[in-house]
C-alpha cells in the first residue's frame, strides 16, 4: 500500500474509532437512597428519612427514564435494604457515571434550632478535605479537581431547581465532616443532597407528603438534566476548539 493510502486508512480508521465512542456515550447518573435497613437516619414526627430518601429517589429513577430516554440510571438500593458506604462507592468507582448522587434528608437536635433552621443543602468533595493526598498522583489530583468543579456545578443546578420547583430554601453547600465518608471514595463527580430538614415542622410535613416527594423528585431530575446539557456544553465547545486548531 501506498503512504498516502495507509496515512488515509490510518485516518479513516481512527474517525470511525472516535464517532463510535461518542455516539455510543449515554449519559450515567447513580442515584444513592441514603441509608437503609437497620439504618434509618433521621426520624422526627414519626417521618424516616430512610423513606423519604427511598422515595424520592425512585421516582427521579422513573422521571428519568420516562422523560429521558437518552440518560441511564442506576440504584444503589430500590428496596429498604442497608448497604455499606464502601459498596455504594464501589459500585460508583465500577460503573464511572457521569454524576453520583446521594439522596438524604437532614435533621438538627434542639427544640429552638428546630424551629430556625431549614433549607436544601448540598455536600461536595472538597480536594483539601481529601486525606494523604500525596499517594495520588498527578493525573489522579487533576481527576479529583476536575470532579469537585463538577460537582459544584450539578449541586448548583439541584438546589436552584429544589428552590424553584419545590420551594425547598436554598441553603448552599454544607462541609459536613460527616457525610464526606461517602464522597472521599467516589471518584466521579458526586453531590449529597439533602432536601431539607424533618427536623423542621413545614419540611417534615413536606417530606411526608406524596406532592413534596414529587416536587423534589421533579427538582432533582431537572437539577441533573441541566447538569447533563452543561456537560454537552463543554464537550461541543472541546470539539470545536479542536477543529479550530487543526
Ligand atoms: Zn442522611
């Protein structure tokens, strides 16, 4: 063969290589119903959050795929079975989504702060919180970098759509030591969401009902398709850039 024939074989064959890796990307999203089984989380006024957390992120794994065919969900648990923070990650570590999230409800003791304190919050991996952060290496550090941009982009979207949707107050983003268990293990962009607290009565009551369920679930489901067109956003403008330079 030729140079020029083997230089265009070449050619041809590493563009059919590429449009079939793209064509074939579905957008990935893990939806992670906190706690479970022998663990109930918060429980006030007889609502657990291990319910609600089931719930809602069930019937954003049905809006979803309903209303999305071009995006994949996958649960962490559809039943009220407990599984290991470790497993929860490790699934999320197999599968490499595009967005793990974390579904939960939160809580504060105290009467006085009972009545005081509400709202949505998002919990995000922050690379300073990450420990031994010299046994990654170079490539490793830019991936968690990469990923905690991402994940304040998608907890963003989430808490606006939780605001508008479903009235949730938007609280912003926590750095709970407690719930980074999870995060520090899942590589992959990842947010907890913590929809509002049954600690509050409004929110409790809320919670509890089949309408706030569904307003979250709503809110989450555009939260993340948002997220997914910010993604396509950055890819397209990647290609582009790359047909400039050629
Ligand atoms: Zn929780």
């Amino acid at each position: 063969m030729k140079q020029a024939n083997k230089i265009k074989l070449l050619l041809f064959l590493l563009l059919a290589c590429l449009s079939v890796s793209s064509a074939a990307k579905d957008f990935v999203v893990i939806i992670d119903a906190g706690h479970g089984g022998f663990q109930g989380g918060a429980i006030y006024n007889k609502v657990k959050e291990k319910t609600v957390n089931l719930e809602v992120s069930k019937l954003v794994r049905d809006k979803l795929k309903n209303e999305h065919k071009d995006v994949k969900v996958i649960m962490t648990r559809e039943k009220d079975v407990f599984i290991e923070l470790k497993d929860r990650a490790a699934l999320s570590n197999r599968i490499k989504p595009d967005l793990f999230i974390s579904i939960h409800c939160n809580a504060i003791a105290g009467k006085a702060k009972q009545k005081k304190i509400y709202g949505a919050y998002a919990v995000v991996m922050n690379a300073s919180q990450m420990q031994n952060l010299d046994k990654y290496t170079d490539k490793q550090r830019l991936q968690r970098l990469e990923s905690f941009e991402l994940s304040l982009k998608a907890g963003n979207y989430i808490l606006d759509e939780l605001e508008a949707i479903a009235g949730r107050k938007r609280g912003g983003f926590h750095q709970s030591l407690r719930d980074l268990a999870l995060l520090r293990e899942v590589w992959a962009p990842s947010v907890i969401v913590e929809l509002d607290y049954l600690s509050y009565p409004e929110a409790n009551k809320f919670l509890a009902s089949k309408d706030g369920k569904e307003k979250c679930a709503k809110a989450v489901c555009e939260g993340i398709i948002k997220y997914k067109e910010y993604l396509e956003k950055i890819y397209d403008d990647s290609d582009n850039d790359e047909e400039v330079n050629q």
